[in-house]
C-alpha cells in the first residue's frame, strides 16, 4: 500500500527536493496535497504532474487566482486554515512540514493532535512551541519524523543504542562562509556574500542562519525536543567537509557517526520510507577518495546567535519563540538590505532582553509571543534601517 504525503512548503528546497524524491518512488510514495505561500503556479503544475487532488495556497490573493485556473478534480485550499485543512487531509498518511517558520506550528498541531505523522522540516515549530507539540504527540500516539539531515543523523545513530546509554549529542555545522574567514568585517557583509554557501543549496533565510551560525542554535533546540535530551548535553562542532551529519556519544565514550553526500534527498527519503529503506537516487560516497575530515569548536564571541539559542532554551517558556521570530525578522531586514549583517544577532539580543517570559505558554501565548517580537524586532531595526540610508544619503 502506498504511502500517501502532503507537503507544505513544496517550493522551497526541500518541497522540491521532496518532490523529486516521491517520483523517485512513485511505487512506495502517493502525493496527495501541495501547498505554498503564494506561488501557486508552480504548485498548480506540480499537483497536475503528480496527480495530488490538494493545492493549498497561504496567501488569499494568490489561492483565488489558483483557484480559477486550477483543473476540475484539484480542489483549492486558501489562506492558513487552507494549511490546516491539507493538514487533516483523511486521504493522508504523513505530512512533511517544509515551511517557513511559524506558519508551521499551527497546522503541525492540528496534524499531530489527531495522531498523523509529521516529517519535520521547519525548525521553528519545536523551537517555538516544542513543549505544546511533544505533549500532544504523547496525548495521540502521533510521531515526529527529522528531516534536517543533523536530526536525521542522530536519529538513525541512536538505533545503535539505549537512549538511556547516550552521554551527549554532537550536531555537526558546516560553518557557512564565514567561520574560516577572520578577516571578514560583519559590518560591511553584503547579501550575495552570506548567501554563498560553500556546501548547500537552500533557501535564503536558511542560508543566512546558516551564515550567522543561528540554524544550528535553531536545530540545539529542536534536538532537546525531538530527542528528549537537555540543552546541557548538546554540542556543536564545525565541520567544514559537511560528510559526517552529526553523531552521538555514548556513556562508555563510543560514538556513534552518520556520513553521507551532501544531498537532503537521503534525510528526506528516510523519513518518507521509515522503518525501511529504499534504494536513493543519490551518488553514495566513496570513502577512499574523501581525504582529511576536519572538526573544530565554533567561536562564539565572532557568532553570538549559538549562544543567544542556548540562553533562550535555557530560560525556556515563550523565549525561544521570541528569539526565533526575531530572527526572523532581522534576516528579512538583512535581505532587504535594511540593516548590516552584525545586527542580525544585536536585534534579537535586544528584544529578548525586552520580552517577559511566560513560563508555561500555551498555542495562544506562544502565538502572541511570536506577533510581539516580529514587531519589537522591527522596531528595532528601524533604527539600524534609518542609520543606513544616512549614511548612503
């Protein structure tokens, strides 16, 4: 029996990537529903191509204009209750979550709360609001599957052994194209130089956190969540080839290590074929040729989004929602060319240090949460934004 997927967030890199692996085991996999932000064209074809009955589109305007164009037979979802509706589809078995942010959570709770399986893409839905999500998968039996590839890695690695046995888990960080650059001035960083990745193709918002180091605060997080294990007992460590994806130690000193091409049509296949797997349309590695693999510590003081990550968990409650819609925003400045790059990490410091944590929130209060800080957030790149121009003028 196939297994029948619903993915929201199908234009991004991993949407995309996820399509193509679906295709690839169009014997094992069934797409049932697409959804999007706002390029409904793309869906709209895609859902054609593959014969998904769904197209969700986030953005009424564009989910109207879908909807007059799209075939008798595709029926059109609008808006974020079009998210939550593809969510809860019945002719569904597994919901891969690829969108970006929080626009996430709420159809991830919908979906988990009726017990559906969840491939979890958007790193923001357990960074915000992991305590609600784990409970309500505790509540229905509903399971979370990994799909960034250092998750995915520690998953299949704690296969190894007792969960009770694990000292600590090691996320692996490719550094983005910074971290083994000290000369660079992070006040005179431009777009096209932090969207240069030196290993991955992604998305921009993705890129820059990677750039900025905060996609791996993101993922210290996600992984207390998804793995049960405390921010204490997670480490980060730069590792520039990106082959190992990341590994576990265990209490007798043994680790465990996951390699594998840099490619995220493995991370996503096997939460698209878990327990099993399937032969991949992906070239293995061929371990003689790979040559010297480096590690080294990451440099906090130079990348101060891994420790603002730390604190926020630490404090926990509605922090770590305030500290990733913060980002956020201050990313979206950046790529607007509002702020320097170095005011990334300044803004959401800035606005932690303003919010008032609640200390057990619930959908509502972390929801307001994340409203509050993307406008405390913006504010305070106003002041960045107006500096900037100033200075051009």
């Amino acid at each position: 029996m196939k297994r029948r997927l619903v993915i929201l967030g199908c234009s991004g890199s991993i949407g995309q990537n996820a399509i193509r692996v679906a295709e690839t085991l169009s014997d094992f996999v069934q797409v049932t529903g697409l959804a999007v932000k706002s390029s409904w064209r793309s869906a709209l074809e895609a859902a054609i191509r593959l014969g998904a009955k769904h197209v969700g589109v986030e953005d009424e305007v564009a989910a109207r204009q879908c909807a007059a164009e799209a075939p008798t037979g595709i029926q059109i979802h609008g808006g974020r209750q079009g998210l939550r509706e593809l969510a809860l589809l019945e002719e569904a078995d597994l919901l891969l979550c690829a969108v970006v942010g929080m626009a996430g959570f709420e159809p991830v709770m919908a979906a988990v709360e009726q017990g559906r399986t969840v491939a979890l893409a958007t790193k923001e839905v357990l960074v915000g609001g992991g305590a609600l999500v784990t409970a309500a998968c505790r509540r229905s039996g509903a399971r979370l599957l990994p799909v960034d590839s250092e998750h995915s890695a520690i998953f299949q690695c704690l296969a190894g052994g007792d969960r009770n046995e694990v000292r600590k888990l090691i996320l692996t960080a490719s550094g983005g194209p910074f971290t083994g650059r000290p000369e660079v001035d992070f006040d005179q960083v431009g777009c096209a130089e932090a969207l240069c990745h030196p290993r991955w193709k992604m998305g921009r918002k993705i890129t820059i956190d990677s750039a900025t180091l905060m996609n791996k605060g993101l993922e210290l997080i996600e992984a207390c969540w998804l793995f049960e294990v405390p921010i204490e007992r997670i480490e980060v460590v730069i590792h520039p080839e990106s082959i190992v994806h990341s590994l576990v130690e265990f209490v007798d000193g043994s680790l465990l290590a996951h390699l594998g091409p840099t490619d995220m049509r493995l991370a996503i296949q096997y939460a698209l074929t878990w327990p099993h797997r399937k032969p991949a349309a992906v070239t293995p590695l061929q371990i003689g040729k790979l040559g010297a693999l480096h590690f080294q510590e990451p440099d906090e003081r130079r990348f101060p989004c891994l420790k603002l990550a730390r604190e926020a968990a630490q404090t926990g409650g509605s922090m770590p929602a305030v500290m990733s819609a913060a980002n956020e925003i201050a990313v979206q400045l950046f790529l607007e060319d509002a702020i320097p790059f170095s005011a990334i990490w300044a803004i959401i410091e800035a606005v932690m240090a303003r919010h008032a944590t609640i200390a057990d929130p619930d959908v509502g209060a972390i929801l307001a949460a994340d409203r509050w800080a993307r406008e405390e957030a913006m504010r305070t790149g106003k002041s960045w934004k107006t500096a900037r121009r100033s200075r051009r003028s």
